[in-house]
C-alpha cells in the first residue's frame, strides 16, 4: 500500500508524548514538578484535525498532570497515560473512538512504540526516533519529536486528503 492510500484511510491521529509531543526531556521544578514544553504549532495543527471532523487520541507510557492539561487545552480525548501495555491501551482506544485499526496513524519514537506501530494503518516515527522504530515506520517526519513532528504528520495526511488547502484558504479569507 502506498502512503497515499494509506493517508486517505486516516481518521485518528494517535500521539505518544515523551519524544513525540515534547521533544522527550524531563524537567522538574525545585518542588519536583514535572514540566513539559509543547510545540505551539503541534497544538495548531491538532485544532485543524478536529476541524475537519476526525479525532485524535493521546497514549503514552507515563503518567504527568501536565499532559492532562495540555489534551485538555487542545481538545483530545481519549488520554490514556501510564500504559504499560501500549497495544491492550491502543486497541481500547480503538473501541472508544469506533475506528478500525486500518483508520489510525500512530507518531511514535522508542521501542515501548513498536506493537502499536505494527498494528495501525500508518505507523510514524519522528525524526529522532530510535533506529527500530523508524525501521518500523511507513513514514518518518523531518521534524524532531517537539519540533513540529506533529505539525508535519497532520499536513501530510490532510494534504493527501484534500483538507490542506480548505485550512489554508479559510484563514486566507479572513484578512481585512
């Protein structure tokens, strides 16, 4: 299958967050608070998505209020933090967003990603992904996972779909 075929199928954009959504360090405060920094355009991107009528999930291995804040803030739900079980959260996912496995895009970066990337429609890695996990990838972005990966990953598909230029030409038309 070509990646254009499998762009068109896509109809929710699952993300890790550690390397994928923020670009994997962990800060903590003098407090010990974990502290995250998210790519504006990453967030951007994700209100196109949901413009246009699909959804988007969060699936990550570990558990930080933050990221709560941050899904919240941009609207994505199903987040499913703390998965040790990555593909058991993933095909839950499927269940609650009544999408087909075929239907889902995961951006992934580290090995804890690959039973996900095997079982989805379009498997992809950032661009600082781990060597086996971008083996694993249909497609691997030019931006580092924090960096606009996202950003990059959400133009490809809706691009492929058609979408894009509706996007662009709706804030054209909003200039005075």
């Amino acid at each position: 299958m070509t990646l254009a075929e499998r762009c068109a199928r896509i109809e929710l954009l699952l993300l890790d967050v550690d390397g994928v959504l923020t670009d994997g360090g962990i800060i903590y405060d003098d407090a010990g608070r974990e502290l995250k920094q998210f790519h504006v355009r990453d967030g951007s991107a994700l209100k196109f998505w949901q413009a246009t009528g699909k959804r988007a999930a969060i699936l990550t291995g570990r558990t930080s209020g933050i990221v709560d804040v941050r899904a919240r803030e941009i609207g994505i739900a199903p987040v499913v933090q703390g998965a040790a079980d990555k593909l058991a959260a993933y095909r839950d996912i499927l269940v609650q967003t009544k999408k087909q496995p075929s239907q889902a895009c995961f951006v992934a970066d580290d090995l804890p990603d690959l039973p996900v990337m095997s079982h989805c429609g379009l498997a992809v890695a950032v661009a600082d992904a781990c060597a086996e996990v971008v083996a694993e990838a249909h497609f691997v972005t030019r931006a580092r996972g924090g960096k606009g990966a996202v950003r990059e990953v959400v133009e490809l598909i809706l691009r492929s779909q058609g979408h894009w230029a509706e996007i662009v030409e709706r804030y054209r038309n909003e200039r005075l």
